[in-house]
C-alpha cells in the first residue's frame, strides 16, 4: 500500500497526472483504500451482531417466555403457584 502511495504521489507532483498511468494509480489507490474500509466495516458489524443478539449468527438459540419460566420452576426460584399464575399469563393454561 505504502508503495502504491508514493508511486501516485510521485506521478501527481510531477505533472504527470495528464496520463493514464497517473490517473490509473490514482484510480487504484481509491479502490484499495475504500476496500480496505469496507472489510473493516464488515468485520466490525459481523462480530458484533453475534455478540448483541443471541440466537443468530449461528450462536445458542434465545430462550422463550416459556421456557425461561420452565426453567425457573426447575430450578426452585419460583413457587407452582406463582408459575401457573404466569403461565396463564402467557397463555398457557
């Protein structure tokens, strides 16, 4: 990258910007560089939409209402009362 830079640098301040060579590495210095800003975008967003929604991206699956209230009955936090009455509010009977 460094070698394309000083190469369209010396091509620019030195009038030889009139020529397709000059234009040329000018032309590919801006794709290079846009490139370069776009796989960093992805990689930003890939990694960090993984970590932000679980269940996507091919990480564990989210729990539902349900199954977190399951759960919570399995392990003793809630009592039966208290898990039939938000069941029904669920919609579970």
């Amino acid at each position: 990258m460094a070698t394309l830079i000083t190469i369209a640098q010396y091509r620019i301040h030195d009038d030889h910007m009139d020529g397709a060579w000059g234009w040329g590495m000018l032309a590919l210095m801006v794709v290079a560089v846009v490139a370069i800003v776009a796989v960093v975008i992805w990689l930003v967003r890939s990694t960090s939409a993984a970590n932000a929604h679980p269940g996507t991206h091919g990480g564990p699956p989210a729990e539902t209402p349900m199954q977190i209230l399951d759960r919570r009955l399995a392990q003793g936090e809630i009592a039966p009362e208290e898990y039939r009455e938000r069941a029904a509010i669920l919609g579970r009977p």
